[in-house]
C-alpha cells in the first residue's frame, strides 16, 4: 500500500511531500496497528460494530484515547467507520486478526516491539560502520538476546511462521515433487512444509530436522496431521551435520539468516549428505539484478541488516554461494508470492 501511494503520489511537489511524510511517519503507523493488535481490536470487531465507548469497555483501555486510536486506524482503512459512531473491522483489518490462515498478526507485534524500535533507531551506526544496531543499543546479538527473553522469542517464532501456508501453497503450485521418495527439510522448524508435502505426495516420506527446542512441536505437529508414519523428526545442527538419504532436500527461508561464510559452510553440509543425483531446492526471496527491488524484500533486507543475522540477495549472490558449496542452479522459480523457487545439483 505505502509503495502504491509513493507511485501514485509522487507527480507534484505537494504530492512528493504527502508521499515521503508516509514514509517519514512510518515508525508511528507501525505502533498504531501494533497496539490496535494488542488490544485485539480486530477479534473484537470481527464479532460485531462497536461503538468508542463499547471498544473502551471491551479493552478496559482509556475512552478518549482509544477513540483517537480507532479515528487513526479508520484513516488507514484497517477499520471501516458506520452510522451511529460505530466501527466495523475492514478487510485490511481481517489479515491482523488471531487464529486465521496466514494473520499478520504476529508480524505487526515483532515490528512494534519496543527491541526492534530500539534497534531501528540506531541504523545510522549500523550503515556507517557496518556493525549490527541490535548489538549495540543491546549489548548482545540478538540470537543471545531471544534466548535470555522467552517473550521476544515467543513473538520471533510467531513472526516467523506467519505467513507459511501461503508460502508453502505458492511452492507447491509451481514445482512437482512427485519423483522424490524421501525429502529432508533442512531446519524445518515444526515441519509445516513437510507435512503439506506427504498430504499432497501419498508415496513421499520427510525429515524434519532442526534445533532440539523444535522436536516436541514437529512431532506434535507431524501426529495431528496424521503423517506421523511418513515423517521423522531429527534432531541436530545444521553446521555439525545434515541427514544422509534424501533425494531432495530443502531450504526454506534459511539462508538469508546468515552471511555468505556460514550459508556456504551449511551448503556443504548438505552436499556431504547428498548423493550425485539428488535434488537441492532454495525457497528465499530474491531481490533482482540492476532493477528496483520489490518494497517488502527491501525491507526485509533493512530488518537483517539491523538485527545482523543475514541478508537477502540477488539470484547471482545465491548463485556464488551455491558454486561455493558445489552446487550448480539449473532453474528459478517465481511463485505467486515475493519468494523464488532455486533448483540447484551437484556439480
């Protein structure tokens, strides 16, 4: 939406200056809908229109404040105002709402959070000295900070599945899986990918391997879609070792998580573990070559950069740090989403 507005506003001087003061005030939009989110205002007016007061009421919060808040958030169309000082939840609105397929829910509690904002604010250090913001308004990386603050992890986790079905669907629209026997799914976390593999592939079997804190919700997970019989759970790191006998193995938003040394070293991993003929395939956004990056991507690039856990890249960086690896990409996939389907073999 704020790169349509930039497009569409962008011809005039006055328009110029409407566009960049959205660009300007994003930090404080972002904090509207990450409160609006907390208070579960769209849950609450999925329900039924309410008025100020009953939202009020409903959320124990402030009236008059909340009132502004609603006035805000009907500006930027997530709430639709009605007769009689009501409002009713926008369509905008219904992808911030809990417990629906691929809710933004989470994403918009991760971007408010008072750590990101923290580290947001110091990007200038970051692009003058190339030192991750988080680890100096911090004190630590961020890796050791989520592990010392079990909500921050809680709302990392959460931000970082949202939006897998609609991935996962994407993936499997524009790839056929049906010559592979056995699929390793390299750091597959609860192992949503996996499991829409063996639905979808009757005569497919799957790994899942991850960290040790993913096993008990992969096998949770893995049980209750009734593809327990066709999935292991393997428990490991990816920069000690990967599972031996796949026929295809995966990375699915993996390697922007890390710099090109420790993608290369997790790349030759897998092919230790890879017979000649087998198959790897890299699901990441890319950023294209000589052309005007996508807004999301671009952001999301800002947001690795910041937190120093990774980057995205263009289809010739993967390409390097596969070559590296030994590996060898013979196509690119577009899918219906802002990711791109790399299908790479042994050299």
């Amino acid at each position: 939406m704020l790169r349509q507005s930039v497009e569409r506003l962008a011809p005039s001087a006055s328009e110029a200056q409407e566009a960049l003061l959205w660009m300007i005030n994003g930090a404080a939009l972002t904090q509207i809908v990450r409160v609006a989110v907390e208070l579960r205002l769209p849950d609450l007016l999925h329900e039924q229109p309410m008025t100020c007061a009953e939202i009020a009421k409903h959320t124990g919060a402030h009236f008059d404040s909340i009132r502004r808040l609603v006035r805000a958030l009907a500006s930027l169309g997530v709430l639709d105002p009605l007769e009689g000082e009501r409002y009713c939840l926008a369509p905008i609105g219904e992808c911030l709402r809990s417990g629906v397929s691929d809710s933004l829910r989470a994403v918009a509690c991760h971007a408010g959070d008072a750590s990101m904002q923290m580290a947001w604010a110091a990007l200038l250090d970051t692009v003058r000295t190339g030192q991750p913001a988080f680890d100096s308004s911090f004190g630590m990386d961020y890796g050791t900070y989520l592990a010392r603050n079990a909500e921050a992890a809680r709302i990392f986790h959460e931000r970082s599945r949202a939006g897998a079905a609609r991935i996962i669907a994407a993936v499997l629209a524009v790839y056929d899986f049906s010559r592979f026997s056995r699929i390793v799914d390299v750091g597959g976390g609860y192992g949503h990918l996996v499991i829409a593999l063996l639905q979808s592939y009757q005569d497919a079997r799957g790994v899942v391997f991850d960290l040790p804190s993913a096993q008990d919700g992969a096998r949770e997970l893995i049980r209750s879609a009734g593809v327990e019989n066709r999935c292991d759970v393997v428990v490991g790191s990816v920069f000690d070792a990967v599972p031996c006998g796949g026929d295809l193995y995966v990375l699915k938003s993996m390697l922007h998580g890390w710099d090109d040394n420790r993608c290369i070293d997790l790349l030759k991993n897998c092919r230790r573990a890879m017979s000649d003929d087998a198959v790897l395939m890299v699901v990441e956004r890319l950023v294209p070559d000589g052309e005007r990056p996508p807004l999301y991507p671009a952001l999301v690039d800002m947001t690795l950069l910041v937190l120093g856990v990774g980057r995205e890249r263009t289809p010739g960086e993967y390409g390097s740090i596969l070559r590296a690896a030994g590996f060898r990409v013979v196509r690119v996939l577009p899918t219906a989403t802002e990711f791109f389907v790399l299908e790479a073999v042994p050299e």
